[in-house]
C-alpha cells in the first residue's frame, strides 16, 4: 500500500515537471476547454498519465500569464458558457523549447540505463 | 461557437452546487472577475464529468462523486489558484511573503517574549512566591508588569540574550511565513486573537506607566 502510495507520488512528480509540455502539445492540434485537455492528455497518453483534473487550472493560469496561451470565453452549441485556450506564437517557441530539452533528457536516461527507447522496457538491451 | 464576455457562474443543484460554494469560499468568498472565471470553468468541467459518468453508465449520484473525486479538492485548487494569481507580479509576491512573515513572525515573537519577561520578572520580584498568589492578589499583575521594565538589557548576557529572544523568532518566522498558504489559517488569526487580547491586558495593567502604554501598543498593534 505505502509502496504503491509511493510509486503514484513519483509518478505525480515526473507528470508534474513535464505538464507544460503536455498542455502545448494537445493544443498544437487546436484551441480546447479545460475538461477537453485534461481527456485528451488522457487519451494519447494511453491513459498513462492520469491528469489531475484540479490541478489543470492553476496550471493553464499560469501559462496564460506567461503568455504561451491564451483564452476567451465562448458559448457552446448548447449555450453553456466556456473557456476556450489557444496556443500563441510564444507557446509555440516554449513548446520547442521543452520538447528539446524533454529529448535531451530521455536521451540521457536512455544511454544510461541501456535502454534503447525511453519508456518502452521492451526494447531494452542487454548493456551500453 | 461565438465569443462572449465573460458569464455569471451557473447556477447548479446538490453535491456540485456545494462543491461550488466550498470552492468559492476557498477563493475568498468576494466575487471578482477572477473567481467568477475559474468558478465558472470549475462547474462546467464538474458537469462535463457528470455527462461522462451518465454515459458509462453511473447513477446520477456515482457519476457526482466520481466527477468529484476526478476533480480533487476544492480548498486545494482554490490555494493553488491564490498561489498562481498572487505569484502574477514580483511587487505582490513580496507583499504577499513580507504580510505572511510579519504575521508568522509576530505569533512567534509575542509567546517567548511574554513569557520570559514575566517569569523573569516574578522570579525577582517575588522570589518567595507561589503560584496560588496568582490567582488571589489582583495587584500582582501590575506589579509584575512594571517589575519587568528595569530588568530588560541590565547585564550585557540580559541585553544579548533578549537581542537573540527579539530577532531569532522574527527570522524563523520569515522563514515559515514564506511556505504558508495564502491566506492565514484560522488557528493562527485565533492564536493571535488571544496574544493580542493577553498583550492587551497585559499593557493595561501598567496604565498608566510610559511602558506599559509602549508594551501594549507594540504589542497590540
């Protein structure tokens, strides 16, 4: 139980310095509401990273104010008032930026632990 | 979809409409555009949950604790949200440390000093004292405040020591200030409540001497 505790705080963590990373890239595809980012990070990730949904607010204020989205409010076809986040051209670059920086490290964890793609245990090899 | 201004928050019923008002309590409980914003998204993305949950096929009340429990805590978002908004510029963020510090740093400071002016004091001034007389001569409370005075910084190991008693909370008090949450917590507004009414009393009683009206000003204020 402690362990399994544990093991979901790391994982919570490694989600945590990378969440960034994961807003710019689902809405690289176009702009989209809170609870859309929070299913779509979900689903490409194989349901792997399981986003706290309360957490994607404060976050997305953040990158509002660091200007790498933007937003406005929208009605749906239902006529349910909605925040709609879009990429800007700075989120773009900061997209780039921790994309490469993500790459840099996986390579890194890689090469070090003989793994020859980075989260797929399968492909492990035999040594460096 | 067409662009808007921004909306009122929606009305909602039950579990979500007190989850609502529990997140919109955290944020303050004064409605602003900013808590206006994030309650209105918060109750939408609770709703959507809930369509989600109606889909897989819960219960109305399953898919309310699961959009729920999906969601977290409401205090918590609210304190990270505050976090965020109040962290917008480096003015409020040091406004924002220096309040938490003062605050900290005065709860801190007031106990040992209180304290260890008024042992100190009755020490000296009724060596032979026992503790029933406390609660029996009401003139021991003046005497003990104005016996407190000349003691302070009679020796340079008395000066040094209260030095250290005056300073050393001030800066673990910064230093605690800095992690606390936004606003402070009710315990600690109480435990001030309490010194500052002690203080109070504590000032009056030397009424009225030049240091007890000096004590109960630092004090109190």
């Amino acid at each position: 139980m402690k362990r399994a505790r544990e093991e979901s705080s790391q994982w919570s963590n490694l989600l945590r310095g990378n969440s960034q990373l994961l807003v710019l890239a689902v809405l690289r595809d176009g702009p989209k509401h809170g609870y859309a980012i929070a299913q779509e990070i979900r689903r490409r990730s194989g349901e792997e990273l399981p986003f706290r949904q309360g957490t994607l607010y404060p976050l997305l204020h953040e990158m509002e104010r660091d200007g790498f989205i933007a937003s406005d409010w929208q009605i749906t076809d239902a006529e349910r008032p909605r925040r709609v986040y879009r990429l800007t051209l700075r989120g773009e670059a900061e997209y780039e930026r921790l994309l490469a920086r993500w790459k840099r490290f996986s390579v890194a964890v890689a090469r070090l632990t003989g793994i020859d793609h980075a989260g797929d245990p399968s492909t492990e090899t035999s040594g460096p | 979809m067409r662009e808007i201004p921004p909306p009122k928050p929606p009305a909602l019923e039950g579990r979500l409409a007190d989850y609502v008002s529990a997140f919109r309590r955290a944020l303050g409980g004064t409605p602003s555009a900013f808590s206006s914003r994030y309650e209105c998204e918060i109750a939408d993305h609770l709703r959507l949950l809930v369509e989600d949950g109606l889909a897989r096929g819960m219960s109305v009340e399953e898919a309310e604790t699961w959009a729920i429990r999906q969601v977290g805590r409401p205090d918590e978002i609210a304190s990270t949200l505050l976090e965020a908004y109040y962290d917008d510029s480096p003015a409020r963020s040091l406004t924002r440390a220096l309040g938490r510090g003062v605050l900290v740093a005065f709860s801190i400071a007031a106990v040992p000093q209180l304290v260890s002016t008024w042992l100190l004091a009755w020490k000296t001034h009724f060596p032979e004292a026992d503790l029933a007389r406390l609660a029996v001569d009401p003139t021991w409370f003046r005497e003990l405040g104005i016996a407190s005075a000349p003691l302070i910084g009679a020796t340079p190991v008395n000066a040094a020591l209260y030095a250290i008693a005056l300073v050393a909370p001030w800066i673990v008090g910064f230093a605690v200030g800095q992690r606390l949450p936004v606003r402070p917590s009710r315990y600690l507004l109480a435990a001030q409540t309490v010194l500052a009414a002690y203080a109070l009393a504590f000032g009056a009683s030397l009424w009225p001497t030049t240091d007890g009206l000096l004590i109960a000003l630092v004090h109190v204020v």
